[in-house]
C-alpha cells in the first residue's frame, strides 16, 4: 500500500481506529475501565448524547446547526414532571412532553425557513428563551418526587437481556436514521440540500420543508434524552441539558461529517458517540480533573476538524 492509499485509509477509518486506540490505553491504563459493568454505564451514558447527536447529523447535513437541543431537553423534562405533579399519569405526561419536543424543535426550524435567520443565530435565540422559560417554570429548583411508574423508570433504569434500555432505544434510533438517510428519498433529499441548495431547489425539493423536518426531529430526540435523564435521576432539573449540543456536534464531527454539510455518515456519528463517551469515562476513571478533560475534547475536536478539511 503506497503513501496516498495509506493516508486514504486513515481518513477514511481514523475515527474508527481513534475509537479502538483510545479503548486499548484506557484499558491498560485502568483495569477498571474493561469491566463489563463500566461497558454497560458507558454505554448507557453514550445514550442521551446518541440520540441528540443522531439528528444533529441529519441537521449538519442540510447545512444547519442546532444549538436549542440541551434547552429543549431541559424544558420538556420540566413540562413532564410538572403535569405528573397535576395529576395526570405518567405515560400521557411523556407523550405530551415529546409533542413539546417537536414543537419546540419545530420553531427553531420556522426561524431559520421562514425568518430566515442563520441557524446559529436563530438556534441560539430559542437555547436561550427555552432555558429561560424552564426557570420561570421551574422556579429554578428541582421537581423530584414523581413516582415509580414503570414507563418512566424503566426508561433510564431499566434492562432487557441484561442490556439497558436506553442502549435498545440508541440502536433502534440507530437504524432507523440509517434507513431513513440511506434509503430513502428524504434522506436523499437531506444530503442534496446540504451539498447544492440551488441546485436541489430547482430539482423540486422543497428545501424549506425538509429543514422543518430535521429540525422537529431534534427537537422529539431532545426531548426523549430528557425523559431518560428524568428515568435515571427521578427528578426533572432546570438545569439539565446544559452543554450537551456541544458534546453531539463533536460527536458529529468526530464521526466524519462535513460541517458544511452535504456529506456524513450515521455511521461515524455513532463512532464519535462512543469516542466521546470513551473519553469522558476513561478520563473519570483514571482520575483526570473535569478541567483536563475540556482540554482533552477540545484537542479530538480540533484534529477531527482538521482532518475532515483535508478530505
């Protein structure tokens, strides 16, 4: 294999062989680290990222960014635990809260359509007014105490076949974008907007339609990690969420795609997700301050930015 099939290679699985590298020094590292109990929390924690991460790629794709996902994640957490606390049972306060999730998405993808506002800007306006609206709804305290209703602890404790549930829900999610972008003329649509929206325009896709869509979608993915992290915890936080939009488009870009868009796989954002989870792990594991760990992300980020401007 000569120099340039060689550097081919490497760009084309770098991810894939980063991800087995850093599994490999970790694990000599701490012993603790290749424990079937610590695989199984790792991946249960790569859950929530996964699932915002999953269609901030879909995002990516078509060129945009979303930057509401954490707040969203926050605010229908609070609106589920607050129509539980009124009365109503758990698993109707859930499906309402997924309903918000893709309104809330729904908005930012108006915004950015029919405002036409940059979706950085128009993103960051609904990250902040949601935030803001948990508070005022939360009074910036905790809502706990919502009971042991099997839908809502089963969702984030729960196991099947001795693996967890919310790990069952990141590989049904999994395939299904992977069906969806790779078979499927939304998904061909999606690639196209990203690479040539003019182009795509007068080929008769309704560009403003599927930017509404992706956007929806994140905001319903958003909202389910939300009801998982409620599961997990027992209690809604107004502060849940916070960084996590961070943490998907760095697995985003770690995975190979473009941020440009036009150009990606859901293959390599399920790649970033568990390097990303990797080293959040690892790092706890071995003892590395949360400091040192910003650092180290920041560094993976930057490389794999690198290396997607040079493909």
């Amino acid at each position: 294999m000569n120099a340039k099939k060689q550097l081919k290679y490497i760009q084309n699985y770098g991810s894939l062989i980063a991800l087995f590298l850093l599994v490999i020094i970790i694990s000599i590292i701490s012993p603790d680290f290749r424990t079937v109990n610590n695989f199984l929390s790792l991946l249960r924690q790569s859950a929530i990222n996964g699932l915002i991460a999953f269609s901030m790629t879909s995002i990516i794709l078509t060129g945009g960014i979303d930057l509401s996902v954490g707040s969203v994640l926050a605010l229908t957490s609070i609106i589920c635990a607050y129509i539980i606390k009124l009365g109503l049972s758990a698993p109707i306060a859930m499906i309402i809260a997924l309903i918000f999730g893709i309104l809330l998405g729904a908005i930012s993808g108006l915004m950015v359509t029919k405002s036409r506002l940059q979706p950085f800007i128009a993103t960051l306006i609904t990250m902040t007014g949601y935030r803001g609206i948990t508070m005022i709804l939360s009074g910036g305290k905790p809502i706990s105490r919502l009971g042991d209703n099997i839908f809502l602890t089963q969702i984030g404790k729960g196991a099947f076949l001795g693996i967890p549930i919310p790990v069952w829900i990141l590989l049904i999610f999994f395939i299904l974008f992977s069906f969806v972008l790779n078979k499927t003329v939304l998904g061909r649509q999606i690639y196209a907007v990203g690479s040539n929206s003019k182009a795509a325009e007068l080929s008769g896709i309704s560009i403003n339609k599927i930017k509404l869509i992706v956007y929806a979608l994140s905001g319903f993915t958003a909202s389910l990690s939300g009801l998982i992290l409620v599961s997990r915890l027992g209690s809604a936080q107004p502060t849940l969420g916070s960084g996590y939009e961070l943490d998907a488009i760095a697995a985003v870009a770690l995975g190979g795609t473009s941020m440009t868009g036009g150009r990606g796989k859901i293959t390599g954002t399920l790649i970033g997700i568990l390097i990303i989870a990797v080293l959040n792990n690892g790092l706890n594991i071995i003892g590395v301050s949360s400091y040192y760990q910003d650092v180290v992300k920041a560094l993976v980020i930057f490389l794999a930015v690198v290396s997607d401007r040079n493909r």
